[in-house]
C-alpha cells in the first residue's frame, strides 16, 4: 500500500466521508421505521388520542378519537 507524506492511504477521507454519509442514512432510517411504527400505534389504539402542541391547539386525533366524540 502507498502512503502519501501526510501518512494516509490515497482515499482514507472519501472513506471516512462515505462512512458518514452511511451512518448518516442508517440514523434516518431507523428514525423513519420508529416514527411509522408511533404512526401505527396512535391509529391502532382502541383509546381516543389527541395531539396538542404547546398552545393547547389540537395538531392531531386518532380515529377512535373521532368514533368517540
């Protein structure tokens, strides 16, 4: 292997960069599968759930909600 003067295998920061831009895609999907898998629990409870922000103004109600009221 070829060693530059600054001691480096050519390309070890496209590696390094590609290792974040992966791990950086990794993150976004696992948030993505944990907030459809919050997505289906809300929709699936047979409790009546609403969602407020911190104004106290409804952003959000399931459909047992709806069923209820």
């Amino acid at each position: 292997m070829k060693i530059d003067i600054n001691g480096k295998a050519p390309g070890m920061d496209e590696i390094a960069g590609e290792r974040q831009r992966l791990g950086a895609e990794l993150e976004r999907i696992v948030s993505d599968a944990r907030l459809r898998q919050a997505g289906a629990v809300f929709e699936g409870s047979i409790e009546g759930l609403v969602v407020a922000d911190d104004q106290a103004n409804i952003v959000s109600v399931n459909s047992a909600f709806t069923q209820i009221t």
